[in-house]
C-alpha cells in the first residue's frame, strides 16, 4: 500500500526541472537502452529534462537539487535521504536471484571456491563499492557476521561494482557482494572477467534501487512520473531496450518498502 510522508511540497514553488540521472549502471553497452526507456518516460512528461544527464559521480547527484529524477541506492535512501526522495517505484529484474515485487538479492563472489564462513577471516581481504551500498556493504555484512556486525578482516571501497570484481580477479581482493543486477549486465559484457569467480553465497532479500523524485516537484507530478513508468515499461516499443537492462516490469514502490533496510545497516 503507497503511504507518502506529509510534505508541504504543495505549498512550495514547483521546482524547475534541470536534470534526470540513472546513474547506477552505467555501463556503457546499456547506455542506448537507458535512453531508450527515459525518451519513453519523456514523451508521457511533457514537462520533464529531454534527456539523461551522466555526471559519473551518483552520490552528488543525490545531493544535486538540480536533479529531480534518479534511481537511488536503498542504503543511502534511508539513512540519509528520506526526505529528499518520493519513491516512485521499482523495477523488477529479468536475473538470478530476482524475485517479484521488484526484490533481489546481491551474490557473494570469491577467487577461493570455499564456505563462506571460512572466508569470514581476519586473513580475508573484502571489496565493496562504498560504506552506505546496501548491495556491496550492508548486505556483505548481514550475510557473512550478521546485520550491523563489524567485519574482521581489511576492506576496500572501489566506488564501483565492477571495479570490485576486478579486484578478485587480479588477487587484490578475496570476497565481494554484488548486486545480482551489476552482476548479471558485467556478465553479459565481460564474462571472461566473472568466468573464474564463484559464487559462494547470497546477501538478504532487499528491494532493487528505487526510482526517486524530487518532492519540490509537487505531488501531482511525482504522481505523473510513477504513471509515465508504469505505462512506458509496458510499452511493446521498449521491450528491446528493457530486455537489454534485464527489467521485467515497474512496481509501484513507496518509501515504507525500504525502511526495513535501517535494521540492516552497521551500527557504527
């Protein structure tokens, strides 16, 4: 059921939309498939940016308030952005691990063909994409020392998914979370990259990253944008560009569906 936070966003001057961002993949075999789905989006949304704006820095964007449409990562959303974010929705995935409505689970990865628990190690060597990623951190944690444990051994944040899965690969690293959606798209770019890693375990089951909208924007047009995704997913003439990004179909989220996150995050 949608439930919004009470905001006086009616009663704000709308905000003058300047740029939209989906920055979390951003893989470049999926770039034309990302705009494919906003020209969608675009042309049910008169009002909207014409066009995706990549800035290759997703936590600036969230802060930008230039920018009124993202998809978000659940872990920032709750612990620091709640009230700069309409959760509009979500898209759920054509991937393994991938359940409906719009939920996943990341993959833990590993060089060494061994039990997690063994490699729950001060000897291990973990990389993650950032401290607040729900897919790389949050969820290495919950599945490996437990939701809010501390982890062992050493770590390094790369900034990005595939920059820790080629740290595995070279030996720099020995345990990685992946969301299965990165995992799934570097799979199909690069799959001798993931060819000699395996997949040891699975992180909690999570939503995937939620589509987002400035709350500046007016309710009327949050609600106008949840509209247009839903209508421009099940639109036949994106089905190319849908299957390429691995999405199935948009699910009307709302913010109450990530706040069970919060009892997942390190308590440090």
């Amino acid at each position: 059921m949608l439930r919004r936070i009470t905001r006086l966003a009616a009663d704000r001057p709308v905000t003058r939309p300047t740029r939209v961002e989906f920055g979390m993949y951003p893989f470049a075999s999926v770039a034309w498939a990302w705009d494919e789905l906003w020209s969608a989006v675009r042309s049910r949304v008169g009002w909207a940016p014409d066009e995706i704006t990549p800035t290759g820095d997703v936590h600036a964007g969230w802060a930008d308030e230039r920018c009124v449409v993202t998809q978000i990562c659940g872990g920032p959303l709750v612990a620091e952005h709640q009230h700069d974010w309409d959760v509009i929705g979500a898209f759920s995935l054509d991937v393994p691990h991938a359940f409906d409505p719009a939920h996943y689970r990341s993959v833990l990865l590993s060089r060494h063909d061994r039990p997690v628990v063994e490699l729950t190690a001060p000897t291990t060597r973990a990389v993650a994409n950032s401290a607040d990623s729900l897919s790389g951190w949050i969820s290495l944690l919950a599945a490996t020392v437990g939701p809010g444990g501390t982890w062992p051994g050493d770590v390094v944040f790369t900034g990005s998914h595939l920059a820790g899965i080629r740290a595995l690969a070279a030996g720099d690293a020995d345990l990685a979370s992946v969301d299965g959606w990165s995992l799934a798209l570097i799979a199909d770019d690069l799959p001798e990259l993931v060819g000699d890693l395996h997949a040891i375990g699975l992180g909690p089951v999570v939503p995937t990253p939620p589509v987002a909208a400035r709350p500046t924007l007016g309710e009327s047009r949050v609600t106008e944008l949840r509209d247009a995704f839903d209508d421009a997913v099940s639109d036949p003439a994106v089905a190319g560009a849908l299957a390429a990004l691995r999405i199935a179909e948009f699910v009307r989220l709302d913010l109450d569906d990530y706040l069970p996150i919060l009892s997942l995050r390190p308590s440090g």
